[in-house]
C-alpha cells in the first residue's frame, strides 16, 4: 500500500475502533498483512471469527 509508519497507525487504530481487533506493531506479517487492501481486509476477516 505504500504506507509510512504514521499510515499504519491511523490504519490500526480506526480497525481497532471498527471491529475491535488489535494490530500489534511488532506482528511478524505486517509486511504482508500491509500489501495491500485486499490483504488486509483478509487478516481483518480471519481475526474476526477467531
């Protein structure tokens, strides 16, 4: 997504504020879970039926 770390945070609180679901900064998929949108709402979804 070409985010920065400032990105990523805006990013991780408004999901933390939507679904309740914590993106820790020191996940070792950030990369992955970051690539782009479609990767992201995927980790969202995953976690969300945990």
């Amino acid at each position: 997504l070409g985010l920065d770390s400032i990105d990523i945070l805006e990013v991780a609180l408004v999901v933390s504020k939507k679904y309740g679901l914590q993106l820790r900064a020191d996940h070792e998929d950030n990369t992955k879970i970051f690539t782009s949108l479609r990767s992201l709402a995927n980790h969202i979804a995953s976690q969300r039926t945990l």
